[in-house]
C-alpha cells in the first residue's frame, strides 16, 4: 500500500493528513518542532526503504549487463559460485557511478519504523526466486525489474511529499526566529536546563 490513506493509521498517512499542516502558526514552537520531527523520522524511514529496493535494482541491472555481455552478445545464464556472487555484489555495491545521491538534506535522525515501508519492498520482491537472479529467465528479470522500478517510484513520490511537510514546518520556525517571535534567549536557557 503506498500514498496517503484518509483515515490510515500510519505514521505516513498522518504526517500527509491535510490537517498536520492546519494552524502551524497558531501552535507552540515545541509542538512545531514535535511535528517536523514526526515528518522528518518518515523521511528517513522512506529514504531506508527506497536504498533497499534501490540495491535491488542494481543487483538486477548487473545481472542484465551480465547477460549481455561486454561484446553485447546474449549471455547463457550460468551457475556462479558463491565466492563469485559475493564479489559481484561487492563490486554493485561500491559502484561510484551511482547518480542518484538524495536530496541533499542533512538529517539526524536514523531510519526507526521501516517496518510498513520494509513490507511494501518485500511484497514486491516475495518470491524466492528474486534471490537467485542467474535463475530468471529474462521475462522473469524483466518482470522483477518492473516491479521494482514501480514500488521505487512510489516510495520517491511518498518521500517527496513528506519533504514537502517537512519544509512547511521548518519554514514557519523560521519564520518566527525572522520576526523576533521567539524570544531566543528563553530558549537557550530551556536547552541548558
């Protein structure tokens, strides 16, 4: 399941609720931050789910090149040993090629609730087979692919929306240190004590 659900007992569907966002200006600085907090835990936990299924790709994109081949001829999928798989996905995973570096944003937190994220990926890559790629005919590689490519563009889409709560959130804090709204010194002195 993925996007907002009305009524959802989730932590995504509450943080994109339409009224997470209602009154931000008229609620105290901690219950603000309370909010951007929620936002920004989801964010992370998105993010975790989405290197998974990103991983998963790769490992299906090399095992595509492998197929073809560096002549681009059709490879006969052959059995591998097991210290030859370790190196191949040693070498996937240590690619520096990889475009796709995030969003750029610092975060401080650590992916905590990936559970209903971490189900949506294994849902996707349920069957048994998936973990032997060499396996797949390349219908069946196809198939994995697509459905993995889906479930990652849902999962962007989801992390997406929640920076977008996330930045409402941040901007209406900063908004009240620009106006002088919160009185710094106060919260030095909270942060001290």
């Amino acid at each position: 399941m993925s996007g907002y659900q009305e009524g959802g007992r989730r932590a995504l569907d509450h943080v994109l609720a339409p009224e997470f966002l209602d009154g931000l200006g008229e609620l105290s600085l901690d219950d603000l931050r309370d909010r951007r907090n929620v936002a920004e835990q989801e964010e992370a936990d998105l993010s975790y789910a989405r290197r998974l299924v990103q991983g998963r790709l790769d490992l299906l994109g090399a095992e595509t090149q492998r197929r073809a081949g560096a002549d681009g001829a059709v490879d006969v999928p052959a059995a591998r040993t097991d210290a030859e798989l370790v190196a191949s996905l040693t070498d996937i995973l240590a690619d520096p090629r990889r475009s796709d570096h995030g969003s750029g944003r610092f975060t401080s937190v650590e992916p905590s609730r990936v559970g209903e994220h971490r189900r949506r990926a294994e849902a996707a890559v349920s069957d048994p087979r998936m973990s032997d790629v060499a396996a797949m005919d390349d219908a069946q590689l196809a198939v994995a692919r697509d459905r993995l490519v889906e479930l990652e563009q849902e999962l962007s889409t989801d992390r997406h929306r929640v920076q977008v709560v996330m930045d409402a959130c941040t901007d209406e804090i900063s908004r009240r240190y620009r106006e002088g709204a919160v009185d710094v010194d106060e919260v030095l002195r909270s942060a001290q004590g």
